[in-house]
C-alpha cells in the first residue's frame, strides 16, 4: 500500500519514528493536542492555529503532519482544512492521543523557543 494522491499514509504505513519526529517539533505538538483536544472530526484551517510563521513554513509544518499520518488534509477549492485521524492512531498506537494530552504543555508554541547552542 502507498500513500494516497495527497500524501497521507494508509493506516498500516504508519511508522511511530516518523510520527515521533514529527511531534518532536513544539508548533506541530501544539496543532495536534489542540486537535485531540477538540471534538471529534473537527476541522480547521492551518492558519487558525495562530501558530505566528511565515506561510512557507506552516505549509512545511502542515505537510509533515500529514506525511506522518497524524492529520488528514482536505481541500475546499481555495482553502485547506486538517483533521486529526484519531481513529486511525489510536487503530495503530492505541494509548498515544491521551499521552499527548496529558503532557501538554501549558505556553503558547510561539513562546517556545529552542534552546540556545551550547556555548553562544
């Protein structure tokens, strides 16, 4: 199986590393608790998440959240909605969605900062 025209990985292509990498990231952690947080099957623009990036970056951030399998994206002509595939992870990673929630954070991702490299 491949993933289908859009990129989204079939429920069994669905590797924990890819997706771990993914949420590694603070801002795409943010967008997927803030999913997991709503009610089921909501949907919402990538530009409501307020995540402050310029939109080459969201774009980037949104494609690896459904590259990994964590989002489904649809497109509404000229606006772009994601949903979390909540029954698809909790098919394949069962337990993984209220592990996330619980160990939400409790700052905004855009006071979130990377530490600084050692030395600077």
């Amino acid at each position: 199986m491949m993933p289908d025209e859009e990129g989204h990985p079939g429920v069994e292509e669905m590797q924990l590393g890819v997706i771990l990498t993914a949420l590694a990231d603070p801002l795409r952690r943010y967008v997927v608790t803030e999913l997991i947080a709503a009610p089921e099957d909501s949907e919402r623009t990538c530009a409501s998440f307020g995540l402050g990036v310029a939109k080459s970056t969201l774009t980037h951030h949104f494609r690896v959240l459904r590259e990994s399998g964590l989002v489904w994206h649809t497109n509404y002509g000229n606006s772009r909605k994601v949903r979390l595939r909540r029954q698809d992870l909790e098919t394949r990673f069962p337990g993984l969605l209220a592990l996330l929630l619980r160990d939400t954070p409790t700052d905004s991702p855009k006071n979130t900062q990377a530490p600084a490299a050692p030395g600077v």
